[in-house]
C-alpha cells in the first residue's frame, strides 16, 4: 500500500545512563539495527532518538526543564526530597546549564515520572495548551513528521528548526 509511515523508536542506553549529544551512550533496543533496512523503503521510515527515551530527549532539548520540571512537581501527593530537588531545578536558568547538568536533571525526573508517564504527559500536554507553554521537539520527531507529511528535506534544518514547534 503506497502510504508513508514513520516509526519512531527509542535509543533505550542502559537504565543508570546519562548520555549527552557530545557523550552518547549505546542503545540497547533490537529496532536500532532495523534502521537501514527499512530506510531504504520508498514508504517506511525508522527514526530513533540519539540519547534515552523519549521523556529523556525532550527533558534535553533547549530549555524544555523550565516547563517539565514544574509539571512534574504539581503532580506530587507530597512534601519531601522529590519536591525539594524539584524546586531547585526550578532556579536554574535551563537556556545556561551544561549537558551535563541538563542530563542529571533530566534523568531524575525519567525516573520519577517512570509510573505516572501517561499522567505526566497529558499534564504537559494541558500546561502547553492553556498557559500557551513551548516546548522544542527532538529533531527525530520532527524528521518523521516532516518525512510522513512530504515536507522538504531542508524543512528539517530549516524554518520547522526555528520554529521548534
């Protein structure tokens, strides 16, 4: 069937790992090794994230943290260590820090997020919507949707990369 379809996938390094774009980590998921194969399809594409999971890249991409880590510490029951590291991600100027303290943040809230990932999501989902909240998308998600919609390759780099939405 002549239809495009992108697939999206995740690095998935092992659990403990903080992988940077300047330290990237090697993926353990089985998909990794399907990329070439099904990318030279005229209709299917693979795209796999370059650091963790999904939640992991977008905690990495730009200043993203700014809007995560509030969201996350609204969905707490209660008072203790989760929230007060929370509060001090909150006084970080995310558009300053490092990779590497972007990556330790971002992992902490991966793992605090891990149960309630659905939750979380619609949660950043409504902030986005209703405080009028940007977030940048990792650039394999926004290379699939460019590809699956016909867009142009230089879309990719170009004025959807400014736009970071």
């Amino acid at each position: 069937v002549p239809i495009k379809c992108a697939g999206i996938t995740d690095n998935d390094p092992p659990k403990d790992s903080m992988p940077t774009p300047a330290k990237p980590v090697e993926g353990n998921n089985p998909a990794l090794r399907l990329l070439d194969s099904i990318n030279i399809s005229d209709w299917a594409r693979l795209y796999a994230n370059k650091l963790k999971t999904f939640e992991y890249d977008l905690a990495m991409e730009a200043d993203n943290l700014k809007v995560l880590v509030p969201v996350a510490k609204s969905l707490l029951t209660t008072n203790g260590p989760i929230k007060n590291k929370y509060e001090g991600y909150e006084k970080i100027n995310w558009s300053a820090a490092t990779d590497d303290q972007k990556a330790e943040a971002s992992l902490y809230l991966l793992n605090h997020i891990e149960d309630i990932k659905g939750e979380f999501s619609q949660a950043v989902a409504s902030e986005v919507a209703s405080q009028g909240q940007t977030l940048k998308v990792p650039e394999y998600i926004r290379e699939a949707v460019i590809w699956v919609c016909e867009g142009a390759s230089n879309e990719i780099h170009g004025e959807a990369e400014a736009s970071g939405e």
